[in-house]
C-alpha cells in the first residue's frame, strides 16, 4: 500500500499554489468574475499555464509539467478552498489524460496545445440529468471514412467556451470518443445559467462531420481512453471538493470564533463544537481517500477504479456536509448573498453531481467489493 | 529505507512462513469476540490450533511485530508492518493475540518505562504469559478520569492501596492490573496522580464480575484493599501518571476505532451481509444502500488509520487525532452491527441461533462508543485541542 503521507515537493506545491491564488484568485475574484457575468478568466489561466500547471499531466517531451495525478489533487485542492474558476479540471486533467493514452502525432501536437494554456476542451458525454456514459445513445454515423454526429449533450462542464469538445458517441459495435473543435457546422451551444455561475452547455449536434483522424485511439472502444481520463477527472474534482469542504469549514471555525449571542461566542456552545467537531472528522477521513486516489493513479492506474471512487464517493458527501453544517452556523447572514458561504454551496450541487453523484461512486466500490 | 528487493524478499520469506505455520482452522470467518486469543496465566484455549498460533507467532516476534526484537518483538519497520498485514490479510489469519498488553501498556512502557522495567513486563506480554487490565474508571470518574480517587499511602518503600475502580474489562481474569492512584490529595487532581503495576493475586485485590446486556460478564468491580505496592512498580514519576494515561489512551482510542472487527478483517460488509441470507433472500434496496455507505467509510476510516500511522513514522503520532480516529472507527462499527442485525431479521434474535452469538456481537459494540472515553468525549477533545473552540 502507498504512503499517504504528502511528500515533501507536494507540500511545497501546495503551498506555492496558495501564495498565487491568495494573491491572484481568492474568493472575491470570483464574485467579480460572478458580478461582471463571466465564466472564465483567460489572463489567469494563462498564469496557471506559465507555472506548469495546465500541463501538470502532459509529458515533459510536450511541454508539459508531468507533475502526475497526486500533484493535480494537490493543485485541484487549493483552487477548491476559494473556489477558482478555470479549466483545470476539463482540460488539463481530463483531456491531457485522454490524449495521453492515444500515441500519435496529433496527440501530441494537442498536449501541447493543453500545457502551453492555448486551448482549452470540455468533455460533452452526458445525455441525461445523471452521469451514465456507458448509456450514451448520441449516434455516429459511418459515412465515407468518416462520420456524421447527431446528439443532443448536456452539463458539458466548460462546454460554452471550451475550444474543443472531447464528444462521445455510439458507433456500430460500440462506444467512440471524438476530438472536434467546439465551433464546427452543426454544432449550437446553449450555455446554462449554473446555480455556481461556472460555465456549462447544453450542446446540440446535427449531422456534424468528423473526420477519421477526429477519432480518438480506435473506433468502438472508447473506454481504453475515456475510463482513465474520467477516473482522472474524477479524482481531481474529489480533491477539489475537499478544498472547498476545508474553505467552507475555516469560514465556519473562524465565525464560530468571532460571532457574539448570549454575551459569549457561539464557539463556546458545545452544540456547535460538537457538530464543527464531527465536521472536521470526516473532513479528515475524505482526505486520506483522496490521497490515496492520486496516489493510486499514479502507481498503479489499472486498479484505480475503486479507489477513485471511494474519494469522489467521500468527497461528495463531505462537501455537503460542510457547506450545509457552514450555512446552519453562520445564522441568517449565511443566507445572504452578500457573505461568501452560500457560493460554496453552490458549487459543492454542482460537484456532487457531475462525473457521477455519491450513488453513482458507492455502487462502483460495491462492485468492487463483490456486492 | 530498505529497497524493494528486501521488502519482496521479506514478503516471500513471510508468506512461506505464514504458510506453513497458520493452522488453517485460525483462517477465514468473522472475528468475534469470543474467538479472541486473550493469553495470560489462566486463559482457556479454543482449541490446540489457537494455542500453536499464538506460540508460532510469539516465537517469531508477530504477536507484537513492531516492537524492538528485545522486548519480545519482530523490529519491523513500517513498511514491512504493512506487508505483515496484507499477508495476514491474505490469508485472513486471525490475530494470534489480542491483550491490552499490548495495545495500551505496551506502548506506555516503552516510551515511558525504564529499560529494567521494558525488559521485565514487554516479553511476557508478547508471549501471551502475562494477560493485564486497565484500572482507570471509578464509579465516581468517568468521562472526568482525572478525578479518580482510590488513594496510595506513601509508606516508604511502598504505597498502600485503597479504593474501587469499576468497569475493568476482564480483572477477573487478567493477572496484572495497571490502575491510575491519586498519591497526592493536596495537588490539582491532574496532578496528583501516579502510574502504578499491581499484581491481582496480591493480598487485598478483589474482582466481583458486573454481567453486560450481551449476556456476558466482560468487566467487573475491582476493590483494592490495604494492598502493599513496591515503589518500583510506578511507570513515570510520581504523581506525573496523567500523562502516561493519556498517552496511553491516545493507543487505546486507535486500537479500539480499527479493531472494531469491522475494519480489520478486510471483507467486505456486502459480502457478509449476503452470507448471512441464506434462505435465498436478497438484500432490499435500502439496505443495499446503507451497506455501500457503510463500506464507503470503512474503507476511508482504514485509510485514515494507515494514513496516521504512515505520519507516526515520518515524526507525529495520531496525539488528539486519535479521538477523531476512535469516533468514527466505533460509531461506524456500530452502525456495521445494525445492519448484520438487520440483514439476519428473525434468525439474529435468539442467542447462539443460526448466526451464532450475533446478537451479542451486536450488544458488545454499543460499548465501543463509550470504552476508552465517549463519543461525546472524543468531540470535545476535537473541538478544544484540534479546533481551539471554547475554553
Ligand atoms: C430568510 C430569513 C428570513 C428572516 N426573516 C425574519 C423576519 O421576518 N423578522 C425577523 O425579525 N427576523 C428574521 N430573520 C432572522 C432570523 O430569525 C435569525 O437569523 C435567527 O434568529 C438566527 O439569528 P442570527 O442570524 O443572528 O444567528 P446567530 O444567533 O448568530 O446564530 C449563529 C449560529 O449559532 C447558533 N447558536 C446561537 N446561540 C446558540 C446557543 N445558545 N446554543 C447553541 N447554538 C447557538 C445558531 O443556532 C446558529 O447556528 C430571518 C432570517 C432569514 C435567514
Ligand atoms: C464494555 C466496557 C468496558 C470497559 N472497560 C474498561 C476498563 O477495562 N477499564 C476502565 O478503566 N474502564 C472501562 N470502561 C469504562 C469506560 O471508560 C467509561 O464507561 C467511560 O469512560 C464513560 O464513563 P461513565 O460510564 O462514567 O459515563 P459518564 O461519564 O457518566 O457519561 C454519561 C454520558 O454523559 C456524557 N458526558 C459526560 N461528560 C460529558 C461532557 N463534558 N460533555 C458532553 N457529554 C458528556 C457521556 O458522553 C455519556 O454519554 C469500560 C466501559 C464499558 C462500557
């Protein structure tokens, strides 16, 4: 079994992550972002390209970082504890896995792209309101070498401004992941007004062309490339969970420390310590199913399923405890939208449920463990 | 740090081992409380493959593996301790012994005994020879320990011993007791209280069993009458014996949140819930559902666990967490026990019916949320130490 002990370099990324965000990215930058109407900060992510994190899974031989998936955890943490808006997680996690398990020279020439901060991608796989890839019914007809794609996606999570979309669809003997840039004819995308004003898309295709080479790895196995870059993905939005779950927390502890009722703090009642007790415990058993992904991931990828799941499965019920136990505590100013508390929320409905909810993951570590 | 070749040899070396040496009647099944190897002078083996693992394993230093070779152990690193298990795990051996020897003295002695004293009391522990119990709780002093009041006299070249302790897990049948004495009734009472080794055959000692609702008597009153204890016999310095209790609790809390059976045996609790429907019932959704939660944490409580002993190599022990680590650990097994209970339906009601002692399995765990300090002790301590809440 791994160590689960943050090694030295990755306590010093997470702090070199901090200082940057605190400085570039703390929570107000994201009300800004809210209050002008935008979804994505170009500027900053080129900053984050700069400092290797775009490319933090993209080998040194494409530019990239190569830091592997505890150090994206490490980076996804951070950004979760004041809610940074970027495409860290679509693009840099998610895509640069996917193009990595695929070994050609447009591969490469797109993890470039990824770790340089020129191109961004989103991943168009759901159809329905729940996450279930292998029942995607969107269609990709053969026609010539190529294909006519004819579908409806939805919550394609950075999908309105992505410059390319990672798309998948059914094929004659199975499922196929297809590699298009986001403003081909026939593509309409339709942001969606998010409870976390991030950007997300419902994007319609109709009879999009795609050529052979748009096929990522082969036809009709998909899954070869797809599992690893979602558990990937999966991974790291449990990391950044648990970063918003520790953000929303020492909002919550800090406010217990300052808030007067009763002629005292409220932190002096033992019905609020116990509770922001029992918070910070299963904070601190998500955290070890969280290192313990990334450390999986990049030991040993091929038995990662389980252990990926348990973190998205832990972090995901975590999170809505900690922002749930921060709204109750805070009182009534906890509702405002004038006071921070209620954006981490937001955002921790929207991580429940994107890449598969909490009954999506449990089931997985069931199969698992042969029930 | 030894290389992977060594730790792969040592891994070899151990499964032969392990092989040849775990008799196969010590594999497989759910722990429960009654199989348990206690040791001690009067411990009445299950049967002879009990009594031969236990004697293997001591003979080997695995009773205790990550003791120094000295005192009775195997000196395994950490890492090697993590292979041992995944072994064991393998072959879902059973522990070979359990004592609070050595979960809880054990590991006070060797940070705070003298060498003589690790030399004296560690390898009897180890060899299962010496079964102890813990004399903390009065009737008077629960949840607020350090409020004890059984006294010592300082006579010299001894103290003379009086009061009751309640609670004590097995004084009936351990042989030695380490029991908390106020030995100054004048100092604040966290300061007032000495460490001491009391021999139970010792004149004066008396146990009278205390039955549980599970039908057993496990724990019982423990009545100290003029007893002569040698001065020798004091762990740490006089009067400074809270901090030995508490270090000492910081082991007990991690041992009790994973040796809750439902985290060490590696099976999963959806695999054991099925077993036990064996007239073709299957698990309803909603049980089904409660399971995968269950499983969740277990799994994450175990990791938590590896993760706290992983940060005890690399310089910090579990300290205040281990009361995070005993929380969770007890209340999950509790919930793990409803749901056997649940999944049993009529079959788990009657004592030794078809599911064996499950319902006193299930008895027995409500106390692991208040042995070794409460839940609502564990939070406090969470919430004060951890999260600096309150006064
Ligand atoms: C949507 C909304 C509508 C409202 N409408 C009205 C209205 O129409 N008129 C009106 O007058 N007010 C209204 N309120 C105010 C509401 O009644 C207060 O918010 C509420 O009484 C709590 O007070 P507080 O916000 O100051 O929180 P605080 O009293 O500061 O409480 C903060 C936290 O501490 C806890 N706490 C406080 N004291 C103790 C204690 N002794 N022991 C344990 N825990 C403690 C609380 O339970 C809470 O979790 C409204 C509030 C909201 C959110
Ligand atoms: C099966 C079993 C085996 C045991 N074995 C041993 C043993 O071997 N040796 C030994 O010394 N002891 C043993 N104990 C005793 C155990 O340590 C005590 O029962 C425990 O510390 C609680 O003390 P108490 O029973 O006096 O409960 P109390 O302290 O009276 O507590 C009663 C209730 O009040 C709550 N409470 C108390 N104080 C507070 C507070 N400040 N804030 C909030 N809630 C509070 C508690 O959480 C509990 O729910 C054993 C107990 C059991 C059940």
């Amino acid at each position: 079994m791994a160590n689960l002990v943050k090694t030295e370099d990755e306590t010093m990324l997470a702090d070199a992550a901090r200082g940057f965000l605190d400085k570039s990215a703390p929570v107000k930058a994201f009300r800004d972002l809210r209050d002008a109407g935008q979804t994505h900060d170009a500027k900053m992510w080129k900053e984050m390209a700069d400092m290797g994190w775009a490319g933090v899974l993209v080998p040194e031989s494409a530019g990239g970082s190569d830091m592997g998936h505890a150090a994206a955890g490490v980076l996804a943490h951070e950004m979760g504890k004041t809610l940074v808006v970027s495409p860290f997680l679509s693009t840099a996690v998610i895509a640069a896995s996917a193009l990595r398990n695929v070994s050609d020279a447009r591969a490469e020439a797109a993890l470039a792209s990824i770790a340089s901060g020129d191109v961004t991608y989103a991943l168009a796989v759901d159809e329905t309101a729940k996450f279930n890839p292998e029942g995607t019914s969107m269609v990709a007809t053969r026609e010539g070498n190529g294909f006519r794609l004819s579908g409806k996606k939805t919550f394609v999570v950075d999908g309105g401004l992505a410059d390319r979309l990672l798309v998948l669809a059914k094929t004659d003997d199975g499922l196929t992941l297809f590699d298009i840039p986001a403003n081909r004819d026939g593509i309409t995308r339709n942001a969606q007004n998010m409870i976390d004003a991030r950007d997300s898309a419902r994007i319609d295709f109709e009879n999009v062309e795609a050529t052979g080479d748009d096929v990522l790895g082969q036809v009709d196995s998909a899954m070869s490339i797809l599992k690893p870059a979602l558990e990937a993905g999966q991974a790291a939005l449990a990391a950044e969970m648990a970063g918003l779950s520790a953000g929303a927390f020492g909002m919550t502890i800090a406010y217990l420390k300052e808030r007067k009722q009763f002629g005292t703090v409220i932190g002096n009642f033992q019905a609020l310590q116990h509770r922001a007790a029992h918070l910070w415990c299963e904070i601190e058993v998500t955290a070890s199913a969280i290192l313990n992904a990334g450390r999986m991931l990049d030991d040993d990828p091929d038995n990662a399923t389980m252990a990926v799941s348990l973190a998205k499965a832990r972090a995901t019920s975590t999170a809505q405890l900690a922002v749930q136990e921060g709204v109750q505590m805070h009182g009534g100013i906890g509702m405002t939208d004038a006071y921070d508390i209620g954006f981490y929320m937001k955002r921790a409905r929207v991580g429940a449920e994107w890449l598969g909810d909490y009954g999506y993951h449990a089931g997985q570590v069931a199969k698992h463990r042969g029930f | 740090m030894q290389s992977n070749q060594e730790l792969e040899g040592f891994r070899a070396e151990l499964r032969d081992w392990l092989e040849a040496n775990c008799p196969a009647e010590m594999r497989g099944g759910e722990p429960s409380e009654a199989s348990v190897c206690w040791g001690g002078k009067n411990f009445q083996f299950e049967s002879d493959a009990q009594r031969v693992w236990m004697e293997r394993a001591a003979a080997k230093g695995y009773t205790v593996p990550t003791w120094p070779v000295e005192y009775g152990g195997a000196g395994l690193t950490r890492t090697q301790e993590k292979i041992f298990k995944e072994e064991m795990d393998r072959i879902e051996a059973r522990n070979p012994l359990q004592s609070f020897g050595i979960w809880m003295l054990g590991p006070a002695l060797l940070h705070f005994g003298s060498h003589e004293q690790k030399l004296h009391y560690l390898p009897p522990i180890a060899r299962g020879e010496i079964r102890w119990c813990q004399g903390y709780s009065e009737p008077g002093a629960g949840s607020d320990l350090a409020s004890v009041q059984t006294r010592g006299e300082d006579k010299g070249d001894h103290w003379l011993v009086n009061g009751q302790k309640i609670w004590t897990s097995y004084a009936d049948k351990a042989d030695w007791i380490f029991a908390l004495v106020r030995t100054d009734r004048e100092a604040p009472k966290h300061k007032g209280i000495s460490f001491l080794l009391i021999d139970m055959e010792d004149a004066g000692v008396e146990t009278r069993p205390i039955k549980l609702i599970s039908g057993a008597s496990v724990f019982c009153e423990t009545f100290f009458t003029d007893v002569k204890v040698p001065k020798h016999q004091i762990v740490g310095e006089e009067n400074r014996g809270w901090d030995v209790a508490k270090y000492l609790l910081t082991h007990e809390r991690e041992m009790i949140s994973g040796g809750g059976q439902g985290l060490s045996g590696g099976r999963a609790l959806g695999a054991v819930l099925n077993e036990s429907m064996e007239d073709g019932r299957e698990m309803d959704t909603t049980l089904r559902a409660a399971a995968m939660r269950c499983e969740v944490d277990a799994l994450s409580i175990g990791l938590t666990l590896e993760r706290y002993k992983d940060q005890a190599e690399a310089g910090s022990g579990a300290g205040d967490a281990s009361a995070m680590l005993k929380y969770m650990g007890t209340e999950l097994n509790k919930q793990r026990h409803e749901l056997l209970m649940s999944a049993g339906g009529s079959d788990a009601l009657e004592w030794d019916g078809p599911l064996g002692n499950r319902p006193a399995d299930w008895l027995r765990t409500k106390a692991n949320s208040i042995e070794g300090g409460t839940s609502e002790v564990m939070l406090s301590i969470v919430s004060r130490r951890v999260l600096g809440l309150g006064a």
